[in-house]
C-alpha cells in the first residue's frame, strides 16, 4: 500500500469537497423551479465563477512561492510601515539634536 502525505490527502479532500460541491450545485439549480433560460445563465455564471477560483487555488497549490495578491499587499503594507517608522525615527533624532543645541532652557548655549 502506498503512503501518502498529510499534504496530498488534505488537497485531494479539498478538490473532493469542491468537485461535490459543484455537483450538488448544479444539480440544484437544474431541479430549482424557474425558467430554463434564466437557469442556464445562472448555471453558466456560476461555473465560470467557480471554474476562476478552482484555477487560482489550484495555482496556489502548484506554485506555492509565487506571491498571491494577499501577500503582496501584505508585503507593501510592510515596506510602507517600515518607511513611516524610518522618517519618523530621522524626525525624532533631528528633534532631539535640536534640543541639545539650544540646552535644557530652550535657550542657545552661550559660546
């Protein structure tokens, strides 16, 4: 019998739950009371919906270094925190060699 990873039966419980998901997704908006027009415009919406997500999920299974919009974001957030904290740093040494020029009275030292 062949072992399997907790990571391969995890993604294939996931596709397993998605591929049923699916059916029974389908097969409620087939057996649903309404028109079959509206029914296969909403059918066709839906897949193309679901088919999108299914590829940017199986995506992130097949590439896991490459960052997604999340990460991405993330990241930027970051860069963005640690160039605020940069200037804010560089505000607060300028502040405080200013109050060494002018001396513990706001006054300027006499020479």
């Amino acid at each position: 019998m062949k072992d399997h990873s907790m990571g391969s039966l995890v993604r294939a419980g996931i596709v397993g739950t998605l591929l049923g998901g699916g059916v029974g997704f389908v097969l409620g908006i087939l057996l649903a009371p309404e028109e079959g027009q509206k029914i296969r415009r909403r059918l066709a919406y839906q897949l193309e919906h679901l088919s999108d997500q299914l590829g940017e999920f199986v995506d992130q299974l097949t590439n896991p270094d490459q960052p997604n919009d999340a990460r991405v974001d993330a990241d930027n957030l970051v860069a963005d925190a640690r160039t605020r904290a940069r200037k804010i740093q560089e505000d607060i040494d300028a502040l405080m060699g200013e109050a060494r020029r002018h001396g513990p009275n706001g006054d300027m030292p006499m020479n």
